[in-house]
C-alpha cells in the first residue's frame, strides 16, 4: 500500500509540474500493464481537456473497455476508428491492445494506444514484468521494483505529438557526455557481437556509444547544444530506423549492417534537433528529412571527401525512381512510401539545401539553422519559417529560390553549344551557350576550365533559357567541365548516368528472367518472389524476344543465360557467395540488365532481402549473407566539353617499313589488314603481307569477307584445283554478294591457289544481314538462328556511337531504325570473328591473315576483339590510309601510293534477267555492244561459250578482259518469223 501511494504522489507532482509548461495544451497522463503470455496490454489514458473544445480520437484496432468525462460513462459512438468528444475536463478511456508484446521484446510505436490531435504535455507508467527494461521519449526515466513487477515512470516536460515504448531484457551501457547521459540498450546476444568490418575489438555497445559522443559533440558545435538530460540507442525487435525525442530505436537487423554508425545512426542523431526539437508542421509539408539528409547522410561523405559524389548518388536514385507518374513538387512530399518518394523528399530536399548553402554561404546557412532552432523551439515548423530564418540570417529574399524548388516538378536539365575558342586582343577566350530544356532555373552554375597552365574556376550565373559567355584565361583552354561536384538539382546524360540497382529497382517496366533449369529455379524462388513483390513480371529466358529486351529492364538469374550470351557474349562466372551486377543494356541504355547468381540457395536466401540496401552500387557480393564487395561504375565527373583535341604528328625519320613491320608481327596468331573495298594499292598490301608470311614458310590461312559461309565449299573447290575460275565465281555468287570489281582480289586468290593457302568465308549469308537490318534478330526464323552465333557481345558503347554517326550520315536510308541496324552489324562482326575462331579450334596449328573494311577492324572494335573474346589469341592490326590517327586506331598504320587498277571493259548495255534468261533492255549510244551489232531485246545465249543465265554470269564472262581483247556473243533475236541466234564480234 505504501508502493502505491508513493507512485500516486509522483505521478501527481510531474503532471502539476507539466501543468504550469504546458497551460492550454492537452495533459496526457498514460498507464499501461502486460500480460506477455496473451500478447496483451491494457491500458488508461486520462486526457485532461483545458477548455471547452471538441477533441477527435483515434482508436484504431485498440478495443475500447470504457470511456469517461469528468466521471460520468460516456458512449463513444466510434466511426472508422475515430470517435469525438465535446467538452472540457478529464476524459478517461480503458482499452486493450495486442501488438508487438512478446517476450523477445515490445515494440509500441504508431497506433497503439487513442490518440489525439496535435501536440500535447505526455507523461506515461508503465507495469513490465521482471527483467525488463522500459525506455520512452523522456528526460528522467523513474523505475521502481513492485510486487507486480517493474513500474517506470516516464517524464518529458515538453510537447509532444505522441508517445512510444520500447522494451526487452536489455543489456545497458550508461557515460554521461559533456551533461547528457548516454545509453546503449542491446538485446544481450548483440551486446558484445562484432560489427562486421569495424572495431573488430570493441564491443558493439561501446562502438555505438563512442558514435553517438561522436555526433552529440559535432552538432552541438555545429547548429548548439544537445537540447534534452539524455539519449539512448535502442534495438528493436522490429527493423526499424526511428528517431523519437531522446532516443532512437534501431532494428537489430539494421544495427548489424556495417555501416549504420557511419550514416542512420548520425541521421537520427540529428533529428533530436530537427524534427524532435523543432517540429515539422506536416499539413504543410515536410522540410526535415531533407535537411537531416543534408547535415548528416551528405555531411559525412563531404567530411571524407566524397561529397561529390553522394549528392551524384542523390542525382542518380531521383533519375532512377521518380518518373513522370511518380513525380510530385517537393512541397507536397509528407513522409516516404516507396523509393520515389524518398528520392523526392530526402533527395531533392537535400539538394535544396546544398543549393541554399552554396547560395547564402556557409556563416549565413549555420546562423539560419541556429535561428530556426532557436525561434522554433517545442513548435511545428514550416517551409516558410525555414524560408524566413534563412532570409534573416543572409539579409536576402529567398522567395524565388524556394518557390522553384518546392512548387515545380523536375530538375535542371541544360545543354552546351557553339563551344570555341578565340583569341580576342591576344588572349584566349573561351565562348559557349548554356541551354535550358523546357522552363527555366534560376540558378548559378558551377564551371571549371582546364588549360594548359592549370584550372580556372568560375560560377555562371544561369537566369534565362539560353546564356552566353566569353571567358578569358591564361593559357590555352583543353576542357570544360560544368558542376563537377554535382552542387545542382539537375538531371544526369548518359555519360554521368552509372548503371546501379536503383535503376533496376526504380524502372517502370522490369523482367525478371526465369531459367529453364527446374534446379535453378528453385535455388532463386525467395529472390523471384521478393521481386515480384517489387513490380518485376516472370518471364522464362526462352520466351525473350527483341521487343522485351529493348523496352525493358531485366534481372537474369544465373550467369549461363542465353539473353546473356546474345548481349554481352557470355558472362563471366561470379566469384562464391552471391553477387548482383548492373550493366547498361546494349540495346537501350535507357534500360539496364541485372544479373544474378548465387552458389546454393541459401547464399541467395541471406542476401536477397538485402539488395534495396545497396541502390548506389553496381556490383555487390555476399558471402553468407555478409556484404564482402561492393562498387559503382566509374563515369564521367560533371558534363565535360571538350575544346582541343590534339594534333597529333609523325616523324617520317622513324617510318618503319612495312617488311619490318611484317617481322614485328608474323608470330601473331591472328594478323588483320583492313581495307577500303576499292582502294586497289590496299589490297596490294594485303597481297605483301601474305606473300612475306608465305616466303618465312608460315602455316596459315586468309579469312576473307567477301565471302560468305555457305560457298566455302566452292572456295576449297577452287584452291584444289577441282574447278575453273569462273565456275568458283558463279557458285560463290561472287558479284550477287560482293560485287566489288573481282580484279582487286585475284591476285592475292591465285597466289593462294598457287600455294595451297586455304580461304576461309568469313562472312554471313546476306540475307540474314538485310533481314535483321529491317527488323532485328527477332525477325529471324528458327532455321535461320541455327546460322548465327549463339553468343553476341553488344556492349561497346564505343563503337555503338561509331555506328551510329555512320547511320545518321547516310540519312538512316533502308533501314527502320538504329537498333536493327545495330544488331545487324554486331550479327556481321560476330560472324566473321566466329568464323575465324572455328578455323582456328579445328587447324590449331595454323595462324590467320584477316582481310576485311577497315571499319571491322579499327580499334580493334568489330572483329578482333570479338576473336579474342572467344579464343584468347593474340593478334595485330594494319589499318590503312584512315581519315584520321589517334593512339588506338591499330597497332600499325599504313600509307601506301596510291595504285590505279585497270578498268574491266564494259558492253555498254542495260540487262534484266528473268527467267533465267538475260534481255538486253537498252544499248549505249557509241558503245562496243552497239558497234558490234547488239540491240534492244536480244537475249544474251552466251559469251565466248559461257552460258548466260544470270546478270552476274555476263560479268563472270568478261571480268578478265582488257582493251584490244574480243569476245564471242550469240544471242536470240525475235523477227518477224520468230526467233533467230545471232553470233557478234565484240571488241573491247
């Protein structure tokens, strides 16, 4: 009895004392006990009212046992888990709740006891059974050992907008801090655990401890001091990231990740001031999590150097997840409900900040946050007070800067143009034009210009659509690179743009590709069906087609998969444990390809719940569900302009001549002569090359382009001897297919030939090339995909924007669009290196001179790189007579004299072929044909006893004629008594 009169005394002089702060606010007196075993709590709250008012109260799920004003029974008449009261005195309500009440701990936050509107003056008591350990928002935390277990009493002589409760049977480690008392509350399992990769010899209290001193002394030098007696890192039982006054509750799940005492547990920290000190008025927006975001996650990485390049990850998640359907004015974000929001709300909030700060400076941007503080204190704030204390502490009007941040959707997106430089009254001077997309910002641009004498910084001052400016420098200008430190809310290109598990997580339409092995499919089901919680639509890897992987971002499971093999070529075997990597989709780089794969299912199973953490990386691994690697792509820093590509020279005292040259390289497996197709001094060239190789007695074959796979037998035909030469042009279809004058290759044929060198088709048929141009490789038919390589690597971005200048130079003619004419040229290159490679693996003692255009084979990019994907065989490449030199255009360059080749004769006629017949359709005036006596009409029956049924048969027949030779042409011509066979003499 004397236990219940003391707590009775206690109770009454904190409300008394919360009474006298508190005045015209609500006193919220909460008792609660428990019954453990049953998941139960029973509950009173006594409300006192201190003026006539009607007072909303939210129930929820609680049930309701009774309900008083002023001591008289009171029927709540709840609707929607709301009923009202009208009046002024003390409203007492019993209720019941089952919630997170178990004997591993309680977990009390939200809806767990009637609630009511706005800010209030709270004290709670709590009954707990023995062993554990209660902690609430309060200064002073009263415990007392009854008979029916432990009674707490909680004191916080401030308002609040609601209370919560924690408890377990904690271990406790307890340091006063410069006035403050410091707890650590850890399930005893977790007291002494290891955080993985830090303090390998400290205790995990101690190591949250140390941090929290660490923080606590940071911001009270930063924005002023601590603002309650104590603060207390809480486990939960629940994984949770919550910062209440004076504590902050942390699932043990989240404790356990290594770098929680490097970022939320600094986050949490500092919303005691922000958003437990100061509170967000959240009808009219929600302006902490932004700044907290800013003054901590941001502040950490700036403090290590990395600021850079964690506002490029802010960037980065609001590209990722915020889509147009998705995409709210900052104003408007109120608490974070998926990825976009929090992109929105924490992201874009915080790079209002970095903004505000770069704008006003850092004296002004402190004395606002220590204005904010101080004049909002136990108060809800707002966006406009924010507004206002910063405008007080700069002397500027921020109007404008805030109303573009807050009430317009999107971001920064701006180009450059007209970029030169000049030299203006002797000094060099740099110009451009910075464009805006679409309605313009306000804002200053930060701008560094390379010279050759050093950097030169500058801030633009951005107001309308499109800006000029001159600047001049000291020494010459190499590059200019705009916001290198990613100081603006702006969007990335593609150059800055990284492929990370954002991008995966945040697309709009994503596939998650289904192995056909019934093994493999078991090993991923935890992991499809986390996915498929996330938006993701199941699709078995044989039902891709062209269209899927084009307008879709996919995550592959398993290395082996054949949507791997057609996009990259293969995929490496990851290294043990689990592993998720990020590419950029060849095919559209809007999108981006995931591939994941684990060892067993249980190394999938520990780390699939874990990959929404890591959204800034593009490749992580897990070994037993531990985080063991982790990195992002490396792209461009800032938009980088380009102002003087070096002239480059060549000392002709160094020239080295192409013998020598042929002695640096004949041991080379593979040796690649490029060519332009009728540049007959290039393939005089490639005659040398072959010749030289052929005198050191090498043992080697010529792979060709100008032939295709399926006439490889008519090719061995003809090195054997076994047909003529015109027969070897008429069953590889030689000018159907080719076309190119036959004279610029038949020396280097009949050296061949004549040396029992074998030739090797290189190239596909033509048909499946023109059938993908117009309709990519979906359009193939299941006869025609048994013709093509199985494994195509699409991804060099390189020679990808090579292709495409030459598509867009010729005015895309004949095709539908880039991405089948892509294909269709990586389906060309992959062929040929194929081909090399089949040779290769069947003649392993063989090497290979590669004879194909030059744009096959520069920077190594169509086929020898492909090869070596394949084979790993070294190789070299002669690259001849380029537009252009850089460093890696080819191992050699060549420039020979040019040679003219000796015209084929022509007849000087028009043919049409139908039927397999040839018709002379027309006869050029003054031509050899018409002195000879051919007309209109006839058809052709043969030249010099070479029977004509084709178009390409007439250029077979004369393809080794000169000036002064003759030729015998019997034709067919109709007259009045029907038709006759002529014979005619034709001199060229």
């Amino acid at each position: 009895m004397k236990i219940i009169i003391v707590l009775a005394l206690l109770v009454s002089i904190i409300l008394t004392s919360t009474v006298t702060a508190g005045e015209n606010l609500p006193l919220y007196n909460l008792s609660v006990s428990f019954d453990i075993s049953k998941n139960r709590l029973n509950g009173v709250s006594t409300i006192t009212i201190p003026e006539n008012m009607e007072m909303n109260i939210s129930t929820g799920g609680l049930r309701i046992s009774s309900v008083k004003l002023n001591g008289l029974p009171l029927s709540p008449g709840i609707k929607d888990g709301i009923f009202k009261v009208k009046g002024k005195g003390t409203l007492e309500i019993s209720f019941v709740s089952n919630d997170i009440i178990r004997e591993e701990g309680i977990s009390l936050t939200g809806m767990w006891y009637p609630h009511i509107e706005g800010r209030a003056l709270y004290h709670m008591s709590a009954f707990l059974p023995d062993g554990f350990t209660a902690v609430s928002e309060a200064d002073e935390i009263t415990a007392v050992n009854t008979p029916q277990g432990m009674w707490y009493s909680f004191n916080f002589a401030h308002p609040l907008n609601g209370i919560n409760l924690a408890a377990g049977k904690y271990m406790i480690r307890k340091e006063n801090f410069n006035g403050t008392d410091i707890y650590v509350y850890f399930f005893p399992e977790d007291f002494s655990h290891d955080i993985i990769g830090y303090f390998e010899d400290i205790q995990r209290a101690d190591t949250y401890l140390e941090y929290t001193k660490k923080y606590l002394d940071m911001y009270g030098e930063l924005i002023g001091p601590y603002p309650y007696k104590r603060f207390s890192v809480v486990e939960n039982v629940l994984p949770t990231g919550y910062s209440m006054p004076t504590f902050t509750l942390l699932g043990g799940d989240v404790m356990r990740l290594p770098f929680i005492v490097n970022t939320s547990l600094g986050h949490e920290i500092l919303h005691q001031w922000f958003g437990n000190y100061i509170y967000n008025d959240f009808e009219k927006g929600n302006w902490v999590e932004g700044l907290t975001t800013y003054q901590a996650d941001q502040f950490y990485e700036k403090q290590k150097g990395r600021g850079g390049q964690y506002r490029k990850k802010l960037l980065a998640d609001y590209q990722s997840y915020v889509k147009p359907g998705k995409e709210t004015q900052l104003a408007d974000f109120y608490q974070r409900s998926d990825f976009a929001s929090g992109a929105i709300g924490y992201g874009k909030g915080a790079m209002l900040f970095n903004m505000l700060n770069n704008e006003i400076g850092d004296d002004a941007f402190y004395r606002g946050l220590r204005e904010l503080i101080k004049e909002q204190a136990f108060q809800e704030a707002t966006w406009e007070d924010v507004r206002m204390a910063f405008e007080n502490a700069s002397g500027r009007d921020l109007e404008r800067f805030f109303n573009q941040w807050l009430n317009r959707k999107g971001v920064i997106s701006i180009g450059v143009e007209d970029q030169r430089v000049n030299v203006l009254n002797g000094v060099q001077t740099t110009s451009f034009k910075i464009i805006q997309e679409g309605e313009p910002y306000e804002f200053n641009l930060p701008l560094k210009i390379i010279t050759d004498k050093g950097e030169l910084t500058k801030t633009l001052e951005i107001r309308k659509e499109i800006e000029t400016f001159e600047i001049p420098s000291d020494g010459t200008p190499l590059e200019l690179v705009f916001d290198s430190d990613y100081d603006l809310m702006r969007g990335l290109p593609e150059n800055e743009y990284p492929p990370v598990i954002a991008r995966l997580l945040g697309d709009e339409k994503r596939l998650i590709i289904i192995p056909e092995n019934d093994t493999d499919i078991g090993k991923y089901e935890d992991l499809i069906r986390i996915f498929e919680g996330e938006g993701f639509i199941p699709k078995k890897e044989t039902e891709i087609n062209d269209e899927n992987i084009t307008t879709s971002t996919l995550l592959v499971l398993g290395y082996d998969s054949p949507v791997l093999r057609r996009l990259f070529g293969g995929w490496k075997k990851p290294d043990p444990g689990f592993s998720l990597a990020v590419a950029d989709n060849p095919l559209n780089t809007s999108k981006v390809v995931a591939v994941a794969y684990g060892d067993s299912k249980e190394e999938v199973d520990l780390a699939s719940g874990k990959i929404v953490h890591y959204g800034q990386y593009s490749f992580i691994r897990f070994e037993k569900g531990k985080n063991v690697e982790n990195k992002t792509d490396e792209t461009d820093r800032g938009i980088r302009v380009s102002l003087n590509e070096p002239v480059l020279g060549i000392q002709p005292q160094k020239m080295i001549k192409l013998d020598d040259i042929i002695r640096n390289i004949s041991n080379k497996t593979i040796i690649y002569v490029a060519e332009t197709h009728t540049n007959y001094e290039e393939h005089k060239v490639q005659l040398a090359v072959i010749m030289n190789l052929s005198e050191k007695g090498s043992k080697f074959a010529i792979g060709m382009e100008m032939f295709q796979k399926p006439f490889q037998k008519a090719i061995d035909d003809y090195i054997a001897g076994n047909i003529t030469e015109k027969e070897f042009l008429k069953k590889t279809e030689y000018f159907k297919r080719w076309g190119y004058d036959y004279n610029l290759y038949r020396e280097i044929i009949e050296f061949a030939k004549a040396k029992k060198i074998p030739i090797v088709a290189l190239n596909q048929r033509s048909e499946i090339i023109d059938n993908v141009s117009k309709g990519g490789l979906d359009i193939l038919t299941d006869e025609e995909k048994k013709e093509i390589p199985k494994d195509m690597d699409m991804s060099d971005e390189i020679y990808k924007n090579q292709l495409q200048e030459i598509f867009d130079q010729h005015g895309n003619q004949g095709f539908e669009n880039f991405n089948y004419f892509y294909q269709s040229q990586i389906l060309w290159d992959e062929t040929m290196a194929y081909s090399v490679d089949e040779f290769l693996k069947r003649n392993p003692d063989y090497h290979m001179v590669v004879l194909a255009g030059t744009g096959h084979i520069m920077y190594d990019s169509g086929i020898p790189k492909r090869a070596y994907r394949l084979n790993g065989k070294d190789y070299a490449t002669l690259i001849q007579n380029p537009d252009s030199i850089d460093e890696n255009i080819g191992n050699f360059v060549l420039f020979p004299k040019s040679l003219t080749l000796l015209p084929t004769p022509h007849l000087g006629i028009f043919p049409s072929e139908s039927g397999g017949r040839v018709k002379i359709t027309n006869v050029e005036n003054d031509s050899v044909a018409e002195k000879a006596g051919l007309k209109k009409d006839d058809l052709f029956i043969s030249i010099d006893d070479w029977k004509i049924e084709t178009i390409d048969d007439v250029r077979i027949s004369i393809f080794d004629k000169k000036q002064g030779d003759t030729i015998k042409v019997k034709v067919l011509r109709k007259n009045i008594v029907g038709e006759k066979e002529l014979e005619f003499t034709v001199t060229f």
